[in-house]
C-alpha cells in the first residue's frame, strides 16, 4: 500500500475494465478516478492532483496517442501507463516513444490487474527518482550560482586592494630620490597591478575557471605602457594577439612574466636617447597549445651572462616558468632580443 494516497486517472471508455481497476487500486488505498474520453483526462490533467495517468490505446474518440501528444507539451505532466489490447508491438513501442513511462497488454483475467498495479507502483518511484533529481540538479546549480557570485565579490574586493597597495606604493616612489629605490619601487607597483588587473578580469568573467589570456595581456600591456612613459621610458608598445583563453591559475604566472620581459624591454632595450617598438605576440601553434613572444629591435640578449639591473626580474620569469611547466626560450640576441613561451591551454592544461 502506498506512504500517501495517490490519485490514479484511468482514461477509458469500457466501463466494465474500469469498475475492475478502481476495485484494485482501491483495496491497495489508491484514490480513483475516470474518464471517458481523451479530452475529458486531459481537462482534468490540467486541474492538478493526479499523480498517474492509465490511458487505453482504444478511445472512442481515437486512440490514446493523441492524448499523449497533448501531453508532451505540458509541463510537468503525470507519467502515463498505456494500455492496449493489440498484440502488435509496435503500439507499444510507439507509446514508450510518445512519452509513456511503462505499457501493459490488456488481457482477460487478474493478471492483467496484477501487471497494471505494478506498472503503477514503478510509474510513481520512477517520477519520485526524478523529482529528485531535478531538484537536486536545482540545488546544485543555485549553489553553483550563489559560489560564482561570492568568488566574484572576492575578487572584486582583492582587486580594490590590490589597487590601494600599488597606489600606496607610487606614493612611496614620489618620496624617494634614489634612483635604484624608485626603479624597484616602480617594478614592485607594476607586479602588483598585474595580479590586480587579473583578479579584475575575474570579477568581470562569466566564468571564473578561465581567464581571455588575450585581452588580460592587452589590458596589462597598456597599464604598463603608461606607467613606463610616466618615468621617461620611450619604446613604443605593438600588440598582435590571438585570442586564447587558459585557467585562471595559470594567468597569473604568464601575466607576471610578460610583466617583467615588458619592463626589462622598456629599460634596458633601447639606450637613452633612442627609441623603438616593444612588441606582444602570442599566436596558436598546435592544438591545445600557444606561443607567446616578447620582442624588440634593441641593443639584444640572448639570455646568457648577467642581467642588468638587480636580476629580480630574471629569478621571477623562471620561477614562473617552472610553475607552468614551461621553459622560457631566447633568441641569439642580434638585432634585438626574443623571448618565446611555449603554453599549454588545452583541457589537460
């Protein structure tokens, strides 16, 4: 006997087959109903409270299959058990595919009963398993949602911050006259705003697993431009970037080397009093994979000897290099200096 009392609509114009059916259903505490006719089951369909629906293939105003197609383009609608007295499989196959939830081949006798209530009890679990998992689809997905919303905030508001340290930070380097204190103060400020202008990114993406690799690098490309010309260096920046996307971790590791090969080039390529073009190239290769360039037609390095400056920035591109498994590649250094970075982005990445 059913938890609750379920309500059966037995949609059927032999009346004796009825009375028989609402004898069984219920003796096992079933609540019972009839219908005549197609449209009869479904005006009461729509009135709500059934919760199965025993619908024979042989109406007098048709078959069943019509009800069925008026079925499917309601939602939600009761699962249907087809009854039909053919011996052709094909109307049962047919039914299934039009949407019923189970089929019992009308014969004489209790064991046509016995197969009906049965086809019922599995009708009803069957849509109590998928109620369940639509709502917990539905939980899963309001969580999702509720988490997207929340990460954003985070980054919104470590973005604020991050913005408030560099600022912070150009304070400090207007208060200083020391030339090398100003430089490592400047490059300190640049770090910053990359990991900022990530964490912006973020707070601004539909989804937070990936970052557009190439509109963050472009972004961060002209914030560094501008911060670079401010303290007097001159180059001159080309962008040219394919669009490629990659999961947020790794942009931060890519966005801090093109942060330092940006800068060592805005300092060291071109010797005072000239001027020249820094470029940003990142190009698809193969699949799952993408080249990044930062060149220049400066004086040139090719990797070898000591670096100029502190060394800061060189330690920080193969720290990050080593993170994302990749390894930083100079060209021969004559007529300028090439740095290429090979990244994974596929799926695997």
């Amino acid at each position: 006997m059913p938890n609750r009392v379920f309500r059966v609509l037995q949609i059927d114009d032999d009346k004796a087959l009825a009375r028989l059916v609402e004898r069984a259903l219920t003796r096992r505490g079933y609540a019972y109903e009839l219908a005549a006719d197609g449209q009869a089951g479904l005006d009461r369909i729509a009135e709500g409270g059934i919760d199965v629906v025993v619908l024979d293939h042989f109406l007098a105003t048709g078959t069943g299959m019509s009800v069925l197609a008026a079925l499917s383009e309601r939602s939600p609608s009761p699962p249907v058990v087809y009854v039909t007295g053919s011996q052709e499989p094909t109307v049962a196959v047919e039914a299934l595919k039009a949407g019923a939830a189970d089929y019992v081949l009308k014969t004489v006798g209790e064991e046509f009963l016995v197969l009906l209530v049965s086809a019922i009890e599995q009708a009803i679990e069957k849509a109590r398993l998928e109620r369940m998992r639509e709502l917990a689809e539905r939980e899963v997905r309001e969580a999702r949602d509720r988490a997207e919303i929340l990460l954003a905030e985070v980054n919104h508001r470590v973005a604020n911050s991050l913005a408030l340290v560099a600022a912070l930070v150009r304070m400090q380097t207007s208060a200083i006259t020391d030339p090398a204190a100003k430089d490592a103060l400047n490059e300190t400020q640049a770090r910053i705003s990359a990991i900022a202008g990530l964490h912006r990114k973020l707070y601004n993406s539909e989804d937070v697993r990936s970052v557009s690799l190439d509109s963050y690098l472009a972004t961060l490309a002209e914030e560094l431009d501008t911060t670079m010309r401010a303290i007097g260096h001159a180059p001159r920046m080309k962008l040219d970037l394919e669009a490629v996307a990659v999961p947020t971790d790794k942009a931060v590791s890519v966005g801090m080397i093109v942060t330092e090969l940006l800068t060592n080039a805005y300092k060291y390529a071109y010797p005072e009093g000239t001027s020249g073009e820094v470029r940003l190239l990142m190009r698809r290769s193969e699949e799952g994979r993408a080249l990044l360039v930062v060149e220049d037609d400066g004086i040139g390095w090719n990797g070898t000897g000591t670096p100029k400056g502190t060394g800061m920035g060189t330690r920080i591109v193969s720290a990050m290099a080593a993170q994302l498994g990749t390894t930083i590649a100079y060209g021969d250094g004559k007529g300028g200096t090439r740095t290429t970075i090979e990244l994974v982005i596929g799926e695997d990445a």
